[in-house]
C-alpha cells in the first residue's frame, strides 16, 4: 500500500500562484509514475499533469501547459505541482495519484494509477 497526502490548496487571487506538494509513503517500490489530477462536483476526473520516477519526462493537458510545473524529489518521495498564471476556472478539488506505468496505460489515464490522495481544494476567485 501506498499513502499520499497532498498539501498547499487554498484561496488565490485570478492570475496568482500556488504549490500543491505531495508525499508518498509506504511500498513506494511498486510504482513508478505519479501524477496531478483534478475534479469538479459531477465532473470525470481530469488529468493535469504527470512525472516519470526519473523525473525526466513530463506530461501536462492543454488546460495547463505552461502555466503549471510538475516536479518530483525522490529522496523526500515527494511530487509537486506549481501552477502559475491561475484562473477562476482552474478552480476545483486537486488529487495526487500514484502507480505503476505500463505499456497498455498512459500517463493522463487514472487507471494507471492504483494510489489517491484525499485531494486539496484550490479556490481561484478575487
């Protein structure tokens, strides 16, 4: 089993900026991507953003490339997801999601990943 707890939602003002941390812990050995998903009230899930573990490759939607950055620390087993450039519409629960990759998955399909965080909310709003 894997554990993750997210931290850093909050209130910002339209064009501000957020951190969103998350950190594993537990049988961190069994996976090996971890990524940032998002879901409003009697919405599907949406992928945001995604890291290999080696933190090479990255992944984001269109709704969020180049105003977020995500970033791994695998000696803290942490990911974060910096976002930038926030609008009202960005606003909504954000979950951290752990698992293992394979060929049959890709990083934005939440199948992929076994783990979820409690999710953090994130208010955009002046």
């Amino acid at each position: 089993q894997v554990q993750l707890v997210e931290s850093g939602g909050g209130l910002v003002q339209p064009g501000g900026s957020l951190r969103l941390s998350c950190a594993a812990s537990g049988s961190i050995f069994s996976i090996n991507a971890m990524g940032w998903f998002r879901q409003a009230p009697g919405k599907e899930r949406e992928f945001v953003a995604a890291i290999s573990w080696s933190g090479n490759s990255s992944y984001y939607s269109d709704s969020v490339k180049g105003r977020f950055t995500i970033s791994r620390d695998n000696a803290k087993n942490t990911v974060s997801l910096q976002m930038n450039s926030l609008k009202p519409e960005d606003t909504t629960v954000y979950y951290c999601a752990a698992g293992a990759k394979t060929r049959y998955l890709d990083y934005d399909d939440p199948a992929l990943y076994a783990y979820w965080g409690q999710g953090t909310q994130v208010t955009i709003s002046s």
